[in-house]
C-alpha cells in the first residue's frame, strides 16, 4: 500500500518553504497555486471548502503567511486594508497593477522601483530594506463600463 505523500503533485522547493507539510497545508499552497490573481484567505478558505477540501481557515492564515515570508508569494493589501496573496512562480520580487474593481492584476516593469530600492540602502547605509509598492485604478474594461453611456 503505498505512503500517503501530502507533498505529491508539488514542486519540491515551494514545500521545503513551508516548513512541516500536513496534508492540510499541501492543500493550501496548491490551491493557492491554482489561483490566477490575487486572493484573501477568507476566500481561498471558502474556495477550498466548496471544492471538498476542509481545512482550518488558521491554517489557511499560517501557510499563506509563510509561503509569503518565504518570499514565494506576492501580498497586496484591498481597499479594506486586507492581505491579499498571489503564487510566485519563481524568486524575483514583483509588483503589479490591480484593478479595485474586478481584481485583476498584472505585473509591471519595476525595474526602475527596485533599481531606486538599492540605491537607497547602498547610499544610506541600511542592510535589509524592504519595500512596497502598489498600484491600483481600474482596467480598461472596468473604465468602460464605468463611463457614462452617451
């Protein structure tokens, strides 16, 4: 009989980020990687339960949190002050664009942003400086919709 693996179907370095794998917190980081855009945990925890797949909404918090200070998720906040978190796919550091109507994102060129970033802390002397950046206005899309109908 084979071993229940918890971990099969995910990348080996995304579960190494996440410290102690339960099948739980498997379920998390894939169902957070089958997200498109940015997502709350409340819905991710949502989503999960109407696919079948109980688990805790802590544990939902914890993994989400981790996997983001593992830096392998991009966080945003909503309108509301919200944590919102996408799936990274590979280590680089991103910011995006995110329409507050209808959520979707896109990534920008940061290169500038990032480039500024260094300077700051080489010129200042500082060692491990964080930063944020977010972008919000509406998509072209919502902005049509939006437009007053002539």
């Amino acid at each position: 009989m084979p071993r229940n693996r918890p971990y099969a179907g995910l990348p080996a370095r995304e579960v190494a980020l996440i410290g102690r794998l339960t099948q739980q917190r498997a379920n998390v980081l894939k169902a957070l990687m089958a997200v498109e855009g940015f997502v709350g945990a409340q819905a991710l925890h949502s989503r999960m339960a109407d696919d079948g797949s109980p688990v805790g909404l802590t544990t939902v918090y914890r993994t989400l949190n981790a996997f983001a200070d593992a830096g392998r998720a991009d966080v945003v906040r909503d309108d509301n002050g919200e944590r919102l978190f996408r799936y990274r796919p590979g280590p680089d550091h991103r910011h995006y664009l995110v329409c507050t109507a209808c959520g979707l994102s896109m990534p920008v060129d940061s290169g500038p942003v990032e480039d500024w970033v260094e300077k700051t802390a080489r010129t200042s002397g500082f060692a491990n400086v964080r930063h944020t950046v977010e972008l919000a206005g509406l998509c072209p899309d919502c902005t049509q919709e939006q437009a007053p109908a002539r």
